[in-house]
C-alpha cells in the first residue's frame, strides 16, 4: 500500500508502576498516521443556521483541515488514533469511554431481521471470525489482548486533555489486568475508580460460582485537573428523580429547596415523607461507584439495535454528564452501535467515533441521521413559533452535521482479511495468531496466504526462500494459497521442488484448482433503478433489489426459499440519496430510514430537480449491511 501523505507520531513512553509484563510486550515510540478518505457527508436542514450561532471558540480550537461536526471513521482504531494526533486533536479531547472487547469468548453475532411485520424471518449477520472483525477474533490470545489495549490506551492518553477523563468498560475477564496496564499508562494516582455497574438479568443455576451480574468502569484522570461535575449529575437525578427506581416529580420548597415523596421500607401501608434532593446526593447514594438504578437493555427494548454488547443510553449519559460539558469533544474509539456518539448528540457535546466493523459504523450513522433531522425539526419549530427552549430540556446541539472516513483504504484490507479468513476455513486450515510469517497449518504442512490483491510471483517465492532461512530446524512442507500464479512463478515452483529434499511446496490456486478452486463466488447486491424529470422534480424510483447473499444466508440457515421474500424493500435496511455526486465524497441529501423493523423503506422520492447532466447516486444498504452505490447521469 502507498505511503503517500503518511507521518509518524511520536507517543510518550508510559511511566506509571506497577509494570505488567506480557510475551511480545513493547513500547509505542511511534506510529504512522495514514490519510483518512472522506466516503459520506450528512446535514440536516437547519446546519448553516446553527453553525452561525455556536461560539467561536468550537472552531478556533478545530483543525483546520478536518471539517466541522461529527466525525465517524471506519478503520482500525490504531489507524484512527495515530490520524487524529497528527491532525492536531492532541490533547483536545475532554472524554473517552471505550467498550472495547472483553476477551471474554462472547457471542459477538449481529442478529438481523428481515424488515417487515412481526414475526418476519430472521438472520444472523457476519460474526466477528470474519473480515471487517478481524479486531474481535485475532487478539484473543491472551498476549495479543494486552499489547492490543496497551497500545491503544497509550495512543487515547497522548489525546486526552489535562483535565479530562477517560472509562473503560470491561468485565471480570480482564479487569485486573486491564486495572494495572491503566496504572502504567495513566499512573496509580490517577486512578479514580472502580466503579460497579450492577444490572438485573437472567437467573442462571451454576454449580461452580456465582452468578455474574455486573460490569466494571475503570475511571481515570489525565491529571489532578480532572473534576467530576457534581452539578450535572445533579441536574440528571432532578429531572429524573431516580428513587429507589421509582420517578416521582420533583418540587419546590419555600426556600427554594426541591424534594420528593419517598417511602421507608417495602411493607405496605407505609406513609410517605418528604426527601430532599441535596440530601440524597450528599449521602452518597447518587454519586457512589455502585450504580444499581441503570437497567440492561432487553431483547424487547426499543432502544436495541441488533447488538448483544450494546449498552443502555442512561449509562452513557451519567458518565458524559460527569465528565464533560456542554461544547466538550467525546471519543469512542469502540463505537459499536453508537450509543456514545447518540448520547453525546443529545446532550450538545461534540463527538468522533470509530470502529473496525463496517456494519457498526452504518448503525451509527443511520442514528445520527435521525437524531440530527429531530433535532433540526425540534430548533426550527422554536424559529418559527418564537418559543423559548425549556429550561430543562437538554443542551442546543453542536452540529447538525456528520462525515463518514475511511483510514488506510481500509475496505480494501477488509475484503483480503475476510477473503483470507473464508480461504482458510474452506481449506480446512487452522490460523496462527502468534506467527508473523505463516498464517497457518493444515495437517503436518505450514500454510502462507498470498496477498489476494496480486498472484503469485517469484517475489513472493524469495521471500518464503528467506523466512525458511531463518528456521533451519523447520522441517514441514508448505502450502501457498494464491489468486492467480504467474508463468514463470509456477517454473520456479517445479525448479525448487526438483532439488529440495524437505520443505516441499504445494501450491492451492483458488479458482481453478481441481480439488478446493471456485469457492469464491460472491454475487454483489443488485438494484433496478429509474430517473426521472417531473415538473420541476426529480424523481427516483426503486422498482426492485436483490440480495444473494441475504438469500443463500436464508438458505443455509433455515431452508427459506427466495419466493417467501416477496417485497424486495424486506432486505433493505436504508436508502440515501446524493442528486449531485461527484463520483467520491457521497453528500446525503435525503436519507429513508424506516423508524421500526416492522416498517419498510418507501422507494418512491422527490427531489429539487438538479440541472440536466448530473449525476445522482443512490446507496442501498441491506439488512446485513452490504452496499450499493448506483450513480445515474439525469437527462
């Protein structure tokens, strides 16, 4: 790949003690910061409104180089991190929750539903083994695990503020460990706490130990400047009143003290009594590192969107309301469905977030989409009926506006991860985490995947020649897996094999091979589309999609035969509009997003015409989160 436009960042060596110790432990000196690729653009209407009205100060401390609102990039977080402090974000952020994976051997699928009335038929989206999720599966290995954080949590620190704060989400898993590499990387005085969030859930009967019914956030501090807003937090129990669960409306006292009605005990009968508010806070029972009022979101929550990590909103919000204020830029390097960067929206804090799952990345931005639009509505009704913003609703929002990026053209890593990941399971290999070289074994024979971006040369050859070399004691033949082999690569092949007694090479060429060849045969999303100029309108019109991989997953799954899909709009989850694409950057200027599952994207539009000879673009994403971008030229 290029290196073209890439910097090295320097990144501080980490200090603190005690030192946890690991195979393969090494310091960040530096990093390379790749460019980023600007890939979508959202605004919703009432962005240049806003954007004239925000303090001045949000873009005098913006770089000049990255554009204003929202920033969603997909790539790996490493590569995103490195990106951000070579853009000038170096200290600048005020707040970082990360949910990164737990080493815990979860169940990471993403369940997808077909859209359409109850009880449509669903699907199990791509699991994190394959592809764009390599993230989730490569660094299980223990080792992997911690240099993996250790490497990212120094990369969030040289971000971080003086007076920000930093929460990491975790389970039991790797809680002590994930506990000491926070004492190398940030100091033991910055440690502020462990603090429990407890949740009620499924009852389990396990013979050996106790029910685990709790997570961790690990809570941070750049330096002594970090301060929890007491007031904030405050301000969310006096809109909220969580009282032992239970929402009571807050009032006034006479001397302007506010309280509600609480009860003792749970026997019945018992007569309620007056509470006030800054008492309840200053016992400690809003403000403790025991949180048992924030329940898990269910299967049947409305708020879920197909992940089984995702996290509820109310715990996002007391963590932004504690942490940052109104104007402050979060991070969430982990974005999965967005909850951060959702939350963060709502409460009038700027975001970035990132992820290596692609489907991640659409989830949140489809989100963002709607937040944004109700947003708008909501500061253009005020405009229009001259009304004065409650006192108690949240924050103005900082932008109606958001970029999608990719870092190092990472789409194309992701279809030779996953290209790799399918050729290894159909080849009956098994992966290498902790080989630089090999990628795996197959029965007795090593086994090195050629870079599926090219065939296979003589290069590739001495290299292998090379690596073998260094392993003079390696006595295994090897198998090459390639797309496609050059002429004199399979001469040089014969050549080697004629006069080498050990190390004998076989080689697997994918798609003609008589025995394992022509197992790569994906077949793109397709879509039937018509353009046309209507009294002034442009109207695009949806007549019909095709999902083949939708199809053979139903297939494969539960023996659903297509004819069931019987409305094509059933495996589109959303549908975005660009009438004036300019062939790289998508700008969405009218986005279909269907509210529920059970409701189905239109696939009728109207639009302000464009002039004759414009190109518009369509993207349709299905519900296994596939693309299809379709740009027609409008007569």
């Amino acid at each position: 790949m290029s290196k073209t436009n890439t910097q090295n960042v320097t990144i501080a060596k980490a200090k603190g003690r005690p030192m946890l110790t690991w195979v393969g432990k090494k310091p960040l000196a530096r990093v390379t910061a790749y460019p980023a690729q600007a890939i979508e653009r959202f605004a919703a209407p009432a962005e240049a409104d806003l954007a004239s009205q925000l303090p001045a100060s949000y873009a005098n401390d913006w770089p000049r180089d990255l554009p204003q609102g929202g920033l969603l990039y997909h790539g790996d977080n490493k590569d995103v991190l490195a990106h951000l402090l070579a853009k000038g974000l170096r200290g600048k952020i005020k707040l970082i929750y990360i949910d990164p994976p737990f080493d815990s051997g979860a169940d990471y699928v993403r369940k997808v539903q077909l859209r359409g009335p109850k009880g449509t038929v669903k699907i199990e989206g791509e699991d994190y083994t394959l592809g764009e999720q390599v993230q989730y599966s490569d660094i299980w290995a223990n080792d992997n695990y911690l240099q993996f954080m250790y490497e990212r949590l120094l990369m969030l620190r040289e971000l971080l503020s003086e007076d920000g704060a930093l929460y990491l989400h975790c389970d039991w898993h790797k809680e002590h460990l994930l506990r000491c590499i926070l004492d190398e990387v940030f100091s033991p005085e910055n440690f502020r706490n462990q603090i429990i969030w407890a949740y009620p859930g499924r009852e389990m009967h396990i013979t050996n130990k106790f029910n685990a019914k709790h997570d961790a956030l690990l809570f941070v501090a750049k330096s002594d400047q970090t301060k929890i807003n007491m007031s904030a937090i405050a301000l969310e129990y006096d809109k909220e009143a969580r009282i032992k669960g239970l929402r009571r409306k807050v009032e006034i006292d006479e001397d302007g003290r506010e309280w509600v009605w609480e009860t003792r005990g749970q026997a019945a009968g018992q007569e309620p009594y007056k509470r006030y508010l800054d008492e309840i806070l200053e016992d400690g029972r809003a403000l403790n590192d025991v949180w048992t009022d924030i329940q898990f979101l269910r299967g049947n929550d409305p708020e879920r969107l197909g992940y089984p990590t995702q996290k509820p909103p109310a715990l996002l919000e007391r963590i932004i309301l504690a942490s940052s204020n109104p104007g402050d830029l979060i991070l969430d390097c982990f974005i999965g469905s967005g909850t951060t960067a959702a939350v963060a929206q709502k409460l009038g804090r700027r975001w970035i977030g990132c992820d290596i799952n692609k489907g991640a990345i659409q989830t949140t931005a489809k989100r963002l989409q709607e937040i944004m639009l109700n947003q708008a509505a909501t500061l253009q009704n005020q405009r229009q009926t001259a009304l004065v913003a409650d006192e108690n609703a949240p924050p103005q929002p900082c932008q109606l506006s958001f970029s999608t990026w990719r870092v190092n053209d990472y789409d194309l890593n992701i279809q030779h991860n996953e290209a790799v990941e399918l050729a290894c399971q159909h080849l009956g290999v098994t992966r290498s985490r902790n080989d630089a070289f090999f990628d795996g074994t197959q029965g007795n024979r090593l086994v090195k995947i050629i870079a599926f971006n090219h065939p296979l040369t003589p290069l590739d050859l001495e290299a292998l020649r090379t690596e073998l070399k260094t392993r003079p004691n390696e006595e295994r033949d090897i198998l090459l897996v390639s797309l496609g082999i050059q002429h004199d690569a399979r001469q040089w092949v014969e050549q080697y094999n004629h006069n080498r007694p050990v190390n004998k090479l076989h080689v697997v060429e994918l798609r003609t091979d008589r025995k394992y060849g022509g197992f790569i045969k994906h077949e793109p999303l397709s879509a039937d589309i018509s353009l046309r100029r209507e009294d002034g309108k442009l109207i695009v019109e949806i007549l019909d999609v095709l999902s083949p991989t939708i199809i053979q997953r139903l297939n494969l799954e539960q023996g659903v035969f297509r004819a069931q899909i019987s409305d094509w709009r059933a495996v589109v989850d959303c549908i975005l509009i660009d009438p004036q694409y300019d062939g790289s950057l998508f700008n969405v200027a009218l986005s279909d997003i269907p509210e529920r599952k059970q409701d189905l994207v239109q696939g009728h539009y109207e639009l302000p015409a464009p002039l004759p000879g414009s190109q518009v673009a369509v993207k349709i994403i299905d519900m296994l989160g596939e693309e299809l971008v379709l740009s027609l030229t409008l007569d």
